[in-house]
C-alpha cells in the first residue's frame, strides 16, 4: 500500500489546473453568462466553457429561463448545498450532472459572500472515474457516490496545503473544489495505482 500513497502523492505534486481562472473572471458578474456556461476569453470574445461545448444552446437557454424564475431563491441560499439542490430542481433535457454542477458553482461564485463546495465533493464525469480509481485500490474506504463527504477523501489530505498561485489554482477555490477537479484531471494517472 506504500508505493500508492507514494505514487499519489507524485501526482499531487504534479497537479496545477486549469483555465478555471480565465472562466470566472470573464463571466462579468453576469448571472445569464454563467447559466449559459460561457465567458469572456483574454481576448474579449465570448466563448463557451469547455466543459459544456457540446451542451445544446437550446437546453441551456431553457434552463436559463427556468433559473431566472429562481433568483429570489437562490439569493437567499445558504450553503452550496441548497443552491445545488435548485438549480438540479430545474434540470432540462440534455443538461447533464457535470453542467448542473459547472452552473452551480458558477452562480455561487457571483454571490455575495460566494456560495461554493464546502463539505462535500460532488462526483460526476471525469472525476466519477478518479474516485473509482482510488476506491478500487484502496485508498478511499468509502464507496463513491454523486456527493461524498470531505472525510472521504484522506489519502488526498496534501491537496488542503497545496500552494494555489503555484499550482495555478484560482485563490477562491475551496478544498471542495480542488479534490473534484484533481479526480478529474488527474483520472488517467489514478487508474494506474
């Protein structure tokens, strides 16, 4: 079991992300821009969130719509947790876990004070196949499902003192966030532990 704590560590080490940055910072406050998943590049030209390049424009404008009739709600949430559990009360066909997700956070990042993961990692896609990863091996104990608690994730602990301007992790990230986007970016390297 040594060697896989030691190979995950290297890939901690190893892990910086991601254009995360870029994305917030062109949403411009913009609750319609972070709904339809799209940003402002280094450019200025409007663009599309990686992540949901794919995601019809349709099923997007209709969650929109569907959002927008939310807003007094979402104003008033207090955790990460009730503003993820209102924007999946409005899912749409063609809007999948990953998007619900992205809008989420996105929309937690315009609020004042920010909404964003706290306690819990919330597992989908990418990081659905990291999580497995561990789990198959060992080194998570828990079985993984779509929302697992931050305790889950022990053998991940060295993320919490990672320095984020070197590893080009936004400042406004949480622990939360950073575990999800590790799985994520790091599941071809996890499956070979």
């Amino acid at each position: 079991m040594e060697g896989k704590y030691e190979q995950l560590n290297k890939y901690i080490q190893e892990f910086h992300k991601c254009g995360m940055s870029q994305e917030f910072l062109g949403m411009e406050d913009s609750f319609e821009l972070a709904v339809l998943c799209q940003y402002k590049n280094d450019k200025g030209i409007l663009v599309r969130c990686p992540h949901q390049w794919r995601v019809r424009h349709r099923a997007l404008n209709n969650i929109l719509e569907e959002l927008n009739g939310q807003k007094e709600r979402i104003a008033s949430v207090h955790n990460f947790e009730e503003l993820y559990k209102i924007v999946e009360e409005t899912r749409v066909p063609y809007i999948g876990d990953l998007t619900i997700y992205d809008i989420a956070v996105r929309i937690g990042y315009l609020q004042t004070p920010q909404v964003l993961p706290q306690e819990f990692v919330y597992i989908h896609a990418g990081a659905r196949e990291g999580v497995m990863a561990l789990y198959r091996c060992g080194l998570i104990k828990t079985k993984p499902s779509a929302m697992m608690n931050l305790q889950d994730f022990e053998a991940l602990a060295r993320l919490k003192n990672i320095d984020k301007k070197q590893q080009q992790i936004p400042e406004f990230a949480t622990y939360s966030m950073i575990i999800e986007n590790f799985l994520c970016v790091k599941r071809k390297d996890l499956v070979t532990l």
